[in-house]
C-alpha cells in the first residue's frame, strides 16, 4: 500500500519542512517518535544528533513520505512536493547501496530512470553530479573498483542527480574512517553552500553535527522527541581551522551535555 504523501506547505513560505504534533507507533507496538514539532527553513543545514533507536530514521523516513505518521502532520516544500515520485527528496543512506552489477554512472542514472527522464537530458544531469562529487574520472567503474568513500560519493551524486530540493542524510559517513569522513564533511558543507539545498542530516556523532550545522536538534531517548537545540553561530565557511577551534569544542561540550541525560537509561552507557 503505498504511504500518504506528506502535505505541501504554501509556495510563498520559507519552511522546506513543518512537523507539527508528528508521532510514529509501529505496529509492533514500538513508540519511535514524538510528539515531534520541528521547522526547517529554506536553505538551512540541520542536523539531528541522538542515541541509537532513538527515530531519528523514521523522522526521515516520514519527511521523505516513506511512512506514514501515527498522529501529527508532516509538510513539505511546495518545491519537494511537485515533483514527488520523481525523487525530488534525495535521501543517502549509511549504506550506499549501489548496485554491483552497474557503473558508476548507471548507478546514479537509476533516479533519473525511474523518473523517465529523456536520455540526453539525463546524461547531462549525471556528468554534473559526478563532477559536483568529484568522480567525473570514475564514471565508468563499478562499485567493487572504489573505496569506502568513493562509494559514498556516488550515492551522494545519486540523490543530487534529480537536483531534489532537500536532501535527507542518514548516517551517511558513520561507517567511513575519520579522514575520509571530515574530507567528505568538507565536500558537503562545500556542495550545500554552492547548491543552496536543504540538508536534514542524522548522526549519533556531536562532533560531526557542531562541525556540518547551522542548527543541531539533540533528542531524547525513545520516543524521540526534541531534548534541546542549538543554534551553531560560528563562522562560514568552516573549516579544520574551527574542527580544533575552542569555539567548536565549547559548542560540542554543550550539545555532549544536552545528549547525557538520553543516554542514561541504556544498558552498557
Ligand atoms: N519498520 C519498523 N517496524 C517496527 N519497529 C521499527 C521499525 N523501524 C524502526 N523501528 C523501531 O523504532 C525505533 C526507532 O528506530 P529508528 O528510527 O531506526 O532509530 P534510529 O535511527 O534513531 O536508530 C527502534 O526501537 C526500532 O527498533
Ligand atoms: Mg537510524
């Protein structure tokens, strides 16, 4: 049964997403989420930082129109909403789930394949995608020719292919070693500031969050709901200049302390 899309907020507003009142029960029983408010302007790089089990994926999963929520409203750009079905949400997962089987370039084809997208016009789209990714060299190389992050880059240049209005990142560098992961950290804040998309990312790490953010959003425990924010006024562009920063590390002890209290109850924390 395919899932109620979520609903569209009004052209003139600057929201790219409104949660109001959002819970999801699954129907194991399992309370996930909320009740979960949260306004993501236009633009803006939010990442949310929580404990595992915590719904932090299925607060994506419900933006993206994945799942449906138990009670609540869940809105999205008018942008995002026109050409839904045609993945105009790009969504990058912990894995990058490439098809072994396909280049490089047939990989990130598959949105524009799915959305019946003319070829030529499609073949523009993925040479741009590549290059915005920095993988222009490996369009013809197959998933078990690249590295770890490489991996990860294409599945970045397949969620940017459709030009989505928001991007939802779950996880996607967790499972990179540390220099991969604060090159790729750098890339992206790069492509978010040349783009001007929405990012709604998802990490367990606050060093990760403080670094990408505008905003970083802690919660709790499940039901996830929101514990604290922050608003991360630090200088643009960032830079490994603010990753060792006194700045930064103020910012991280605050979000660090806002997280304790939702990891208490876990068993092994
Ligand atoms: N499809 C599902 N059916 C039942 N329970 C689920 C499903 N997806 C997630 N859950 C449960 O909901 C809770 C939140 O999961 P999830 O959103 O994946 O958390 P996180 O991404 O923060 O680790 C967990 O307890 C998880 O086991
Ligand atoms: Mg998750």
């Amino acid at each position: 049964m395919a899932e109620p899309a979520p609903s569209e907020l009004d052209a003139g507003s600057s929201l790219a997403v409104s949660l109001r009142g959002v819970t999801k029960v699954y129907d194991s029983g399992v309370a996930a989420l909320g009740p979960l408010d949260l306004e993501v302007n236009r633009g803006e790089f939010v990442t949310l930082v929580g404990p595992s089990g915590c719904g932090k994926s299925t607060a994506l999963r419900l933006i993206a129109g994945l799942a449906a929520p138990t009670a609540g409203t869940v809105s999205v750009s008018h942008l995002a909403a026109e050409v839904r079905g045609h993945h105009s949400i790009g969504f990058v997962f912990q894995e990058p789930t490439l098809m072994p089987w396909a280049s490089v370039r047939d990989n990130v084809r598959l949105p524009l394949k799915l959305a019946h997208a003319p070829t030529s016009e499609a073949d523009a789209r993925i040479d741009e995608a590549l290059v915005q990714v920095g993988l222009a060299e490996f369009a013809h190389a197959y998933p078990r020719e690249l590295s770890g992050g490489m991996k990860m880059r294409v599945s970045l240049a397949r969620a940017l292919v459709t030009d989505p209005d928001i991007l939802l990142m779950d996880e996607p560098f967790a499972a990179l070693d540390e220099i991969t992961r604060f090159r790729l950290n750098n890339d992206l804040l790069a492509l978010w500031r040349k783009l001007h998309k929405t990012v709604i990312f998802v990490t367990h790490s606050v060093f990760e969050s403080v670094y990408l953010s505008q905003r970083v959003i802690v919660m709790t425990a499940r039901p996830g709901r929101i514990g604290a924010e922050f608003r991360i006024s630090a200088t643009e562009p960032r830079s490994e200049e603010f990753r060792t920063s006194a700045e930064y590390a103020g910012f991280c002890r605050q979000v660090s302390n806002a997280l304790a209290p939702a990891y208490a109850g876990q068993a092994g924390a």
